[in-house]
C-alpha cells in the first residue's frame, strides 16, 4: 500500500496511473492546488478536466489521490516530484497562494515542465510564480476559464509540435 492506497499489483502511483487512469494516448497534466483551497474548486477541475480531455490530456489532481500525515513530508514532496517528472505539463490554481505549489513550480522550471498559471480574476497575482509560467489566465466564471484554457492548449499543442513555447 503506498500512502493510503491499495494499489494492488502496482508498485507505484506512477505505474497504476497509466496503467489504469492514464491512457496511452493521453498525456498527464499535473494540477497544483493546496489542499486547504482544493474544497471550493470542484467545480473548475471538472471543467479543466473536460476541457483538457479534448486535447488527449488527463488532470491528475496530486491532493485528491495522496493523503500524507506530517512526519511524511520528504515522502510528499518525493511523491509529488516523481508525479511531476511524469508529467506533461503543470496547471497550478493560486487563487490563493501556498508554498507547496510554488515548490511545485520552482521543480517544474528546474525539470523544463511547462507551466499553465490559473487564478480567479479577483484573486491577488503571484509574480513569482507568474514570472515562471509559460502561460497564465485569470477567469470569471466557468465559461471564461474553459474559453481561455481551449485557447492556451491550442497553442501550447501547437508549440509542442514545433517545439518551442510561448508566454501567453
């Protein structure tokens, strides 16, 4: 069992995951939220994860699948970097902002991991992470985040086919 799960036959997270959620044809984005703010964003990650499944990606939600306790934190943060390494590209909500997402972006830059910066358009901007991120929306609403984000995966699709990237 590996923090909490019964994963069976699998070794791993990473293995189970495309093994069984991840197909062959999608790509993985991991999505960065703290776990305190994830509550009030059930709505969001289900219109992300329609959003992104046209463009053959799956939203892997790192605080929905783990649960670790406080004397586990080197084991979160080797978890969350291995998932990361695994990764296509990192969407982080900041809404409000958390430390540990912005680990996750500082690992995200270091590993060449492209970046999608979200916020609600009321919330208060990171710099540091915006100064990061290869991409950033700030939205109104559902409509608006799905707008937005169709129009950023259609260039970041685009790019990888070119492979270069641009800041949005």
């Amino acid at each position: 069992m590996i923090c909490g799960l019964g994963l069976g036959k699998y070794r791993s997270f990473v293995e189970y995951y495309r093994r069984t959620l991840h197909s062959e044809s999608m790509r993985k984005a991991y999505f960065g939220i703290s776990l305190s703010n994830r509550p009030r964003f059930d709505a969001e990650i289900d219109q992300l994860k329609r959003c992104l499944a046209s463009f053959q990606y799956s939203l892997f939600v790192f605080v929905d699948v783990y649960s670790f306790t406080a004397d586990q934190a080197t084991e979160m943060m080797q978890t969350a970097f291995r998932d990361l390494d695994a990764s296509d590209v990192l969407i982080v909500e900041l809404s409000k902002k958390a430390i540990g997402v912005g680990v996750e972006v500082g690992y995200a830059v270091a590993k060449g991991i492209p970046i999608i910066y979200l916020k609600r358009q009321e919330a208060s901007y990171s710099t540091t992470v915006g100064g990061s991120a290869d991409y950033f929306l700030a939205y109104n609403g559902l409509t608006e985040l799905e707008e937005k984000m169709t129009e950023v995966m259609k260039k970041m699709v685009k790019n990888d086919r070119s492979g270069g990237r641009t800041v949005h």
